[in-house]
C-alpha cells in the first residue's frame, strides 16, 4: 500500500515536469495554429497534401504551427511550415503503434500524459485546423468546441477541412444534437466547413488580423500608463 501511494506522489512529479518543460520550451512562441488529423495517411493522400499546404501558407505568414508530432496529416503540416521561418512544432506522445516523430520540428517535445499535451495544443492556439482522422482525431475536435462553447478559452476558429469526410458527421450534429436541444443553433457556428487548406488558411489570418487590430490604439490616442 505505501509503495503504490509513492509511485502515485512521483506521477504527480513526473506530470508537473512535463507541464514545466513544455510550457518553458514554447514561452517565446506567441501565438499558432495547431493542426490535427490521422496518422495513418500516406504523403500521396490528398489530405496529407493538403495539410502540407496549409503549413507552408501559414508560416509563410510567420504563423507557427503546432500538431501531434506523428506521422500522416501531422507530418505533412509540420513539414509544409518547416521549409518556412516560422517555428515548425511537434508534441510527440509515447503510443504502442503509429506514434513515431516526423523529421519535420524545429521544436520537438515528448510528453507521456495526453492532458499535458492536450493544454499545450490549447495555450498558443488562435486556431484550430482539423483535418480527416479517427478517434484522436474527433476526441481533439470536440473538447475544442466544449472549450470555446463553456467560455473556457477565448473563442478562435475551429475549421474542418474536407466536406465529403466531415459531411456526415456534420448532418448528425444537426438532424440529432441540435434538433433534440442538446446544442443550440448559435452553438453550430463554432465551427466552419471548407473544402481547402487555401480556405482554411484564410479564415485563420483573418482571424488573427481581427485580433491585432483590437490591440492598435487609435490614431491620436495616448498611451495606456
């Protein structure tokens, strides 16, 4: 009984290190666009081309991206970004299959703790981009949308790219969540539906120029003291 209440008290340890080191590793980052989707497709599936669009788009925009660290729609965002200069971001997670780190990361952390991981997706995140995927995939997209939904983050879009792959999805949320009241109608335009990485990046960088421009002063304006 002892032994097992010590090896839970250095869980603990080992929980708040990886939380320390991860958030000091990406202290200086500012704000990114985290980008999630399955590891099991191949770099001739038109969604890992497609993810490697929206990473070149984006860092072409200085925006850094951060994804899973894994191979398949990960793989391709990271490596899109990492021909750029912006900062190219994998959060690897120890997994007995799929999970073996791309070559693609300027900045590669590794974590054992999925929560850990999950809040250092959030921290920098002014967008979230989801791509086709399976379990992982849609467990990410809907803690987002509960996220934004309950005010626990300041809302940013979440976008699901592929209109044939999320189409059903999408009709279920609707014909069943919202007609039986469980979502409220205003609740469905916490996400947007495209069919493009092009489309997707755009609604990003409109995104983040809102934001900028909430922060300019006024012309004429005196400083805040």
């Amino acid at each position: 009984m002892l032994e097992a209440k010590v090896q839970e008290a250095w869980r603990v340890l080992r929980i708040q290190s990886e939380l320390v080191d991860g958030t000091d590793r990406l202290l200086k980052l500012g704000a990114a666009v985290t980008v999630f989707g399955g590891a099991r497709f191949e770099p001739e599936s038109q969604h890992y081309q497609q993810a490697q669009i929206l990473g070149d788009l984006l860092g072409r925009q200085g925006v850094p991206v951060i994804t899973g660290g894994g191979p398949g729609i990960m793989e391709g965002a990271n490596r899109g970004c990492h021909s750029t200069a912006a900062p190219s971001v994998g959060l690897n997670i120890e997994l007995p299959f799929e999970q073996t780190s791309n070559p693609y990361q300027d900045i590669s952390l590794d974590f054992r703790y999925f929560f850990v991981r999950k809040y250092l997706f959030v921290k920098h995140a002014v967008g979230f981009v989801i791509f086709p995927g399976g379990y992982g995939t849609l467990d990410e997209l809907f803690e987002a949308l509960t996220l934004v939904q309950t005010g626990k983050v300041k809302p940013f879009p979440i976008i699901l790219v592929g209109c044939d792959y999320w189409a059903g999805l999408v009709d279920w949320i609707v014909q069943r969540m919202q007609d039986q009241g469980c979502i409220s109608e205003d609740e469905l335009s916490l996400f947007k539906l495209v069919d493009s990485s092009q489309e997707a990046a755009a609604l990003i960088l409109q995104h983040i120029q809102r934001e900028a421009s909430e922060f300019e002063p006024e012309p004429g304006a005196e400083p805040s003291p």
